[in-house]
C-alpha cells in the first residue's frame, strides 16, 4: 500500500506546524453549556447565534414536518417535485430581504458556489475582499473569471480596481457582509454607490448578518437602509436560523436563471422537509422578537469589555464574534486547550481559515447564554491569561 503512504507524510507535517484539526464529540444540542466528549463545558463557538435551533416552537415545526412529508426530498427539486415547505420558505426569505423573489440551495456554502458561476464567467471580472469566506474563493475558482483581490474593506483599492475594468464584460464585487473570522461589517453602502459608478454588480454573503443586524433582523442590506433589489444577497439558514441551508435573494430573473443554470440547485437532492419547516418557524420569531437580537449584542459588550479588562486584545469586531488574535497556530491551540481545562469551549482558528500569523479563538456569543454562563467564561479567561499572555 506504499502508494497511499504520502497520506501519513501529509497528516504528519500538517500535525508539525500544528494545523492538524481534529473532531470533537458533542453529546448535547448546541445550547450555552453542553456536554463535549462526556464534559460540561460552556460553548463559546456557536453559530446558533440566537438560539433557534433549541426552540420548542421550531423543534414542534420540525418534528411534524417529518410526520407529514417523511425525512427525506427523494430527490432535486426539479425532478421530484418540490415541496411546499420550499414554496413558503422563499416567499417569507423574499420578504425580509426585501426582494422580488429568493432560491433556497443545500448549504451556504453551495449557495455561493451555485451563484458566482452564473453570474461571471471568461471574459468577467470579480472583485473580492482579502477576507471572504472560502465558499466565495471557491465560487470565484469554479466561475473561471478574472479573480482581484481588493484589500480588507479598503475602499481606495476597490476603486482603482474598479477604474481599470472596463474592458472586461461584466464585473461583480462580492463581499462577506458580517466578516465571518473578524466580525466586522462591510462598508456596503460605499460598495454599492462605486458600484453604481462602475456598472458593477455587488453580491453580499450575510451569512452571519442575517437574523443578527437590521430592525427585523433583515440583515446586512437592511442595517444599512439599502434598498434589497439593488444588491444580490446571497444567506445561510444554518447560523441565526438554526437549521440548514443557504439561499439567494434577488429579482425574479436572477431566480428563474440560477432554476436553470445553477449546477448547485439542479445536481443535488433538496433538504429534508423538517428542515425547511424548522427554517420557516425560526424566520417568524426572528422578525417577531427583537429582544433575542438586544439580548445578543448586550452579551457581545459585555464578554468583549472583560476580556479587554482582563488584558487581551480583540479585534475590533461590531457583532456577536469576537475575535482574539493570538499569532502562531500553536498558540492559539494552547490557549484553546487550556481553557477547555477551565469548562470553556472556545475553538481556536487557524490557516487557511484566517491568514498566516494571525490564528485566534474566535468566541461567538447566544441572546441565549446566562449570565453564570458569560461569566464562566470570563472567569475561565482570566485564569489562563497568566499563563500565556
Ligand atoms: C461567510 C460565510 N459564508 C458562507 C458560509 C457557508 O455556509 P454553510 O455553513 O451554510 O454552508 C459560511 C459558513 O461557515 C460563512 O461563514
């Protein structure tokens, strides 16, 4: 078997340069304390952002869905049919986007490799912040356009990049909305009016905006009053919203056009019916329940004050992720290990998800953590801060 030997060559200088990941067994569902690999500890890592994915009204949702329509699609919307659920869950996702019409794919992740490819292809060129999520590089790789690179959120480089693009067909800018690994916010007014300026289209990935920013809860378009039909939207349904699933908001011919062009819609089973009906259930209490959002961002400042008071440095992120750049992988592990010691779940983040130097713990906060909860984590902070710091 020596021809598969490179892979014990691969996973060992990956374990030297302490890039080795490894998966860790949750027993518990994903709430402010769970149980990981037979522990309570308090989870500080979460995307269920406002806790949706424990509801009693989503979980009632879900557990009929499957009673009425069973646990699986069978098959790709187009050929076996497409279940109502689906129907419904884009007309409510259309709404609170502001927009004529909206397409739900897989995962988020599909969603942007679906999109990108339709909308810039040879001859196109796409504009891409340093920082975007990998699910976006990989749809630029896939689209087989002209990929630039503008510096994170630097609106000079945007420009001079857009001013010499005119000889390419069409351009797109695409940018995170909320940063992912950093938690800031994209300047998207400013992106779109050089868009305007530019004949650019702008696609944003509020995959960690939506149901956090905005009044309803809309998202990055809304927390800037844009207008929705302006800008394509592209989502997940698998953070705020507690479920599974990315979706693209947008006119009614972006729609029909993914519907047959978009091999991430079309080659693919659809979502399991308890799925769509938890999604559909979470986007009625997120447009009904701005507290959950005000509990979230209280527990955001909170968290992030005590951390700077016990003496590290974050980013200066404006949302629930609050970023502590830490350097070298191996570092960062350390510290996450440690404070894994302490009852705190608070996963360290390396290359390639963030660049090289800059591995971190990325906490992410629930509108449903208590405040013994918060305040085990600050404890548990405080306690290793000695150590490395
Ligand atoms: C910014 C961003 N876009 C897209 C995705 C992919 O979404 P999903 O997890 O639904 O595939 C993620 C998730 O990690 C993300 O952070």
């Amino acid at each position: 078997m020596h021809n598969y030997n490179w892979l014990d060559t691969e996973r060992e200088a990956l374990e030297q340069v302490g890039l080795l990941r490894q998966l860790r067994n949750v027993m518990s569902a994903p709430t402010g304390t769970i149980n990981l690999d037979g522990r309570d500890v308090v989870l500080f890592g979460s995307n269920n952002y406002l806790g949706l994915s424990t509801h009693p009204k989503v979980i009632a949702a879900a557990v009929q869905a499957t009673r009425t329509f069973g646990t699986g699609a069978s098959g790709s919307r187009l050929i076996s049919g497409n279940n109502e659920l689906y129907t419904i869950l884009e007309s409510n996702l259309a709404e609170v986007k502001g927009t004529e019409a909206a397409l739900v794919f897989s995962s988020g992740y599909v969603a942007n490799t679906s999109i990108i490819p339709v909308l810039a292809g040879e001859g196109d060129l796409i504009l891409s912040d340093a920082l975007n999520h990998a699910s976006i590089i990989d749809g630029c790789r896939l689209s087989r356009a002209t990929k630039k690179v503008y510096q994170h959120c630097d609106l000079e480089h945007l420009k001079t990049l857009l001013s010499e693009s005119h000889a390419f067909q069409r351009r797109l800018i695409v940018t995170d909305g909320v940063f992912s690994m950093d938690g800031d916010i994209a300047p998207l007014s400013d992106i779109c009016d050089l868009a305007a300026r530019h004949d650019a289209m702008v696609l944003v990935d509020d995959a960690h905006g939506f149901g956090v920013l905005g009044a309803d809860g809309g998202g990055t378009v809304e927390h800037f009053g844009l207008e929705g039909d302006k800008i394509i939207q592209m989502g997940t349904l698998s953070k705020a919203v507690g479920a599974l699933g990315g979706y693209i908001a947008g006119s009614r011919s972006l729609i029909e056009l993914l519907i047959n062009r978009a091999r991430g819609f079309i080659f693919t089973t659809g979502l399991p019916p308890a799925t769509l009906a938890a999604a559909n259930a979470a986007l009625d209490i997120i447009r009904s329940t701005p507290e959950l959002r005000q509990r979230l961002f209280s527990h955001a400042k909170c968290l992030k004050t005590a951390l700077i008071d016990v003496g590290y440095t974050l980013l200066p992120s404006e949302t629930q992720i609050l970023p502590v750049v830490l350097g070298s992988p191996q570092r960062a592990t350390r510290i996450a290990e440690s404070l894994l010691t302490e009852g705190v779940f608070a996963p360290a983040i390396r290359p390639p998800a963030v660049p090289s130097g800059t591995s971190r713990l990325r906490l992410t906060v629930m509108a449903t953590h208590t405040e013994a909860e918060i305040q085990q984590a600050i404890a548990g902070f405080a306690s290793v801060f000695p150590k490395f710091c």
